[in-house]
C-alpha cells in the first residue's frame, strides 16, 4: 500500500515539472525569435538604403553591386557619391568604373568636380582622359575651372591689383616716366596644368616685357603714339612657354606719362657733383691756412736767428778790436756807412699821407 501510495504521488509531479520545462522552452524560443527579427529588421533597414541605390544605379544603366555598397561602406565610402557621379558620367556618354571612383575618393580627390570637369571637356571637343583629369584634382588645381577656363577665356589684370600696384612703371631713354596697366587674355592649357605655372608667372612675365619694350623706346612719345608696339613685342617674347596657360592678347588698357626721371637723376648728380666741388674747395682752403700758418712760423723762427746773428755781431767786433784786427778808424767808417745807408733807405719810402 505504502509503495503504490508513492508510486501515484510521484506521477502527478513528474508531469508538472515536463509542463513547466515545456513552458520555459517556449519563452526562450519566442524571446530568441524576438532578437532574430529585431536584427532582421534592423539588416533591412540598413540593406534598404543600399538597395535603393543599386537600383537606381541599375535603372539608369549604370549598375553597382549590392556588394559593392556593402563594401564601400566598410571601407569609409559614401557610396552614394560613388552612385551618382558614376549616373552623371554614364548619362553624358562617359565610361567610369566605381572602381575608379572609389580609388579616386580614397586618394583624398574630389570625384563630383573632376566627373563635371570631364562632362565638360567631353561637350566642348577638349580631350581630357581619366588619368590626366585624376592627377590636377589631386595635384590641387582646379580641374573644373580650367575647364571653363578653356573654352571661356578669362583675363588677368596687369599687375594684379592684389599686391597694391596698378601700374607698371618703366622709363624710355629720354628720362620720361611712362606708367602702363596691362589685361592678359589667357586660355588653360589643359595638356600643361599638371607642373605648369601659375597665373603670377603670367603677370611677372608680362610686366617685365612692358618695361623692357618701354625702355628700349627712344622717347616716351614713341610709345604713346604706338602702345600696340608693346603687345606686339611681348606676345613674341612667347611669355607662356612653361605656364599652364595660353596667352591669346595682351592689351595695354592705359598708359599715362608720369615723372621726369632724367631731369631728376640730373638735378641729384648736379647737386652730388657741387657738394664734392665744396668739399673739395673747402679741403684747398684749409691746406692754403696750414701752410701760411707754417710760413708764418718759419719766418718768425727766420727772425729769430737773425737776432741771434745780429746779438753776435757786437761781440765779433769787440773781440776784433780786442785782437788788432779791427781798428778805431774802422769801426768809425763802419758806423758812417750804416748811418748812409739808413738815411738812403728812409728817404726812398713814399711819404705817408696824414
């Protein structure tokens, strides 16, 4: 009895535990259907946006895997750059690979402005290949507006009003100033923008030609009367070799007259030439001074010795009278004779007006 009573006791337990097990199994598989679809949900959401995409690259002939936006993506690509440019190049009759692009874009390139530049180019007759249009956008030059550089010329001013000139300034060989102000039409040589010159060299360039036609003009009124004859000479210096653009004019918008260099640079050499003379007159001067004041000098040490002389002389005598020889009667004569010869000497002096 007391096994059959536990026998139907454990039974009814056995069951409960499988119907709860059961019910435990079945939260489990419903919470992990749950995260499933949330994450299915969530890839749809993300996959959407890239399938749009592929479709609209599909539909305008121009496809790109779904993959490949996947990848894109991984790789820190916008891929919708990399759609829609590819569209505009495919719509404009060019071929570019979103491989292309994509490189492109990585290197740091600017792929909407060198796809517009080439769709450009295309339109305008200008060759400009992938590689060449790939190298002057990551060169740093505007590939875009050389290209409209190329088929609308632009103009540069002479000199550039930038750097706080507005003239060119040169003189003619008769002294006259001339200042001149020059506008260079340019076109972009495509083939050179890679390595070539920029705009400053053009106008440096041109400058230099103004003032070496203008000085090598005999007068300034030669100039005036032919400003053309600038333009002419400077075009065929060939001022654009090495640039990256094609001079087509140069045209001297104004020339005005401006100092008198010559009469200038004369007045200064004139005024330099009479302080030298001054300074040379003045060093002549005072050379004339020291040697008087040395003359003066001299003639009062002159006098000095004949004093000297003239002391000794009385001594010589007596010493003479002393020995015997020189006698009374002599030095008697020798006194008339200095007596004569002073009164000779007073009376051939001019009289003295009171």
């Amino acid at each position: 009895m007391q096994s059959n009573f536990a026998t139907g006791m454990v039974a009814p337990s056995l069951a409960q535990a499988a119907a709860s097990g059961s019910g435990s199994l079945g939260v489990i598989f419903w919470v992990v259907l749950a995260v499933v679809g949330l994450i299915g949900f969530v890839m749809l959401i993300v996959i959407s946006q890239y399938i749009q995409l592929a479709v609209q690259a599909w539909l305008s002939g121009a496809p790109v895997s779904l993959l490949k936006l996947v990848m894109m993506r991984l790789r820190k690509v916008s891929p919708a750059d990399i759609v829609f440019n590819r569209i505009s190049a495919k719509k404009a009759g060019l071929e570019v690979d979103s491989d292309q692009l994509e490189s492109h874009y990585l290197a740091g390139g600017n792929i909407e402005r060198v796809v517009r530049a080439m769709i450009a180019a295309d339109k305008a007759k200008i060759e400009l290949p992938w590689d060449r249009a790939t190298a002057i956008d990551l060169a740093g030059r505007d590939i875009l507006d050389a290209v409209k550089t190329s088929v609308d010329p632009k103009v540069i001013d002479c000199p550039n009003p930038a750097s706080g000139k507005t003239t060119v300034d040169a003189v003619a060989q008769d002294g006259i100033q001339l200042r001149a102000r020059a506008r260079v039409t340019v076109r972009t040589n495509i083939a050179r923008l890679v390595g070539g010159a920029t705009e400053e060299t053009i106008i440096a360039r041109v400058g230099e030609g103004i003032i070496a036609t203008i000085g090598s003009a005999e007068n300034h009124k030669a100039v005036l009367e032919h400003p053309d004859r600038i333009s002419k000479t400077v075009l065929a210096k060939g001022l654009d070799s090495g640039t990256a653009f094609e001079i087509l004019s140069i045209d001297i918008a104004e020339i005005d007259v401006g100092e008198n260099i010559g009469a200038n640079l004369q007045t200064a050499q004139a005024t330099a030439d009479t302080k030298r003379f001054q300074a040379q007159a003045e060093q002549r001067r005072a050379l004339a001074v020291a040697q008087e004041a040395e003359y003066q000098a001299e003639a009062q040490k002159n006098r000095a010795l004949v004093v000297l002389a003239e002391a000794e002389v009385p001594k010589a005598i007596s010493d003479a009278l002393r020995s015997g020889n020189f006698g009374l009667m002599d030095y008697y004569r020798m006194q008339n004779l200095m007596a004569d010869t002073g009164m000779r000497t007073a009376l051939s002096k001019p009289e003295q007006q009171p």
